[in-house]
C-alpha cells in the first residue's frame, strides 16, 4: 500500500443511481474516511462536490476531523466562483487548477469515490 494517499471528489454524490442514495453514500464514504487512522494528504473537491464543504452541508464536521488529522481540504476556486459560494466555505481553503494538477501528478495513490 502508498505510504500517502490523495483524494478527489467530483460531486456531491458517490455512485450511480437516484440522488438521495448517492448523496447518502458520500456521506457515509467522507465519515468512514474521517474515522479511519490514516487520513489522505489531500482531499480535493471540485466541480459540484465544492459544496461539501459550505455552509448546511452534512459533511461539514467530517472534513474537519480529516483537516485535524493532518489532510488538506481544499475546493477548486473555479467551481466556487461558479457556484458563487466562496464565502460560505467551512473547512479548508479554496485552490487553483495548478495545484490540482501538481497533486494528482505527485500522488503516490489518488482515490475516487
């Protein structure tokens, strides 16, 4: 197994099918991550899935006990600023598609829910 490891999520769902179901099965993926000993290096949201860390979402004290264990929580600026939520994020920070490339061309093992 990698000695780290980086998330990326994409949307607010996990999985195919109708929407409560996939938005219930990244809640369950984000708080089984948040609770096991190893967390990611990085976890990154972009397209839809920046909402996860805003304001109302369910997944916000998640992201945070992964932000206290070490991760980098970090939402694509383009996609907030089209989302027009930069300022209702709650964990983490935003990120430039730069960064976004150098992570998931460094990683040691990228994950996708």
């Amino acid at each position: 197994m990698a000695n780290s490891y980086d998330v990326i999520i994409r949307s607010t769902g996990m999985g195919a099918g109708e929407q409560p179901l996939t938005e219930n099965l990244m809640k369950g993926f984000l708080n089984t991550l948040a609770n096991t000993e190893k967390a990611p290096k990085h976890v990154v949201l972009y397209g839809e899935a920046v909402k996860l860390s805003c304001k109302g979402s369910d997944s916000i004290e998640d992201l945070k006990a992964l932000e206290e264990k070490g991760a980098k929580i970090l939402s694509c600026g383009i996609c907030t600023d089209y989302y027009e939520i930069e300022n209702h994020i709650m964990v983490g920070g935003t990120t430039t598609m730069r960064e976004v490339v150098d992570i998931m061309t460094e990683s040691e093992l990228l994950i996708e829910p």
